[in-house]
C-alpha cells in the first residue's frame, strides 16, 4: 500500500491513515478510526442534538461545534417528516462542513460527526 501511495503527490500517512491535502492546506484523514466508529454505532449513544421544525439555525450550528470541541463525537436527529430522504445526504455534508468535521455515520434521519483532534 505504502508503494502505490508513494507514487501519489501530496499523500501521507499519519498514524496508519492516509491523508490527503484539502484546498486550504490542511489535511483530511479518509478514514475514520474503529474506535470512532464502534462508538458511533454503539446503541447507547443518544442524540444529543434534535433538529425540529425550525430547522438547521445559526444558533444549531454553534450548538453542535461547543458539543463537538468538547466531546469530539456528537449524534444528530432530524425530526422525521421534517426533510425529504433526498436531501438528508446535503443536510449531513453541510453541518460536517459548517463545523468543520467529518460524517462518521448517516443512516437514516440519525447521523455522527467526528471532530478531528
């Protein structure tokens, strides 16, 4: 594996992950530790952030960076009916974006994102 990426600009590994540059010169790890994930999917993971009626607000994007600078892994509801299935994947990628983290698990109207420390 370490052959083949070498040959790849701009690839490295850190801590066994391959990283990649992302366009402001930082680095984005492709993939998520097992660790993140079992806890991810762990079952007595609960929400700690409902997204309602109201919608994705300013004030629910501050909400999920002050949980994810604190916990590292926060897991997100959206009340049903609320969004079309069609949408959830651009409603995941957007809060990863706005808070500068990465989605480590999207099934459904529940979703995981992980803060990179």
């Amino acid at each position: 594996m370490v052959s083949a990426l070498s040959r790849v600009q701009n690839v490295e590994l850190f801590d066994g992950l391959v990283v990649v540059p992302n366009i402001i010169g930082g680095g984005k790890i492709r993939e998520i530790p097992d660790s993140i994930k079992r806890q991810a999917m762990d079952r007595d993971f609960q929400p700690s952030v409902r997204i309602g009626k109201t919608g994705i607000t300013p004030n629910i994007i501050e909400e999920i960076s002050a949980q994810l600078k604190k916990r590292k892994l926060v897991k997100i509801k959206l009340n049903k009916g609320i969004y079309e299935r069609d949408s959830r994947k651009r409603i995941w990628d957007y809060l990863a974006e706005e808070t500068s983290s990465m989605i480590v698990l999207a099934r459904g109207n529940v979703g995981v994102l992980w803060l990179q420390s």
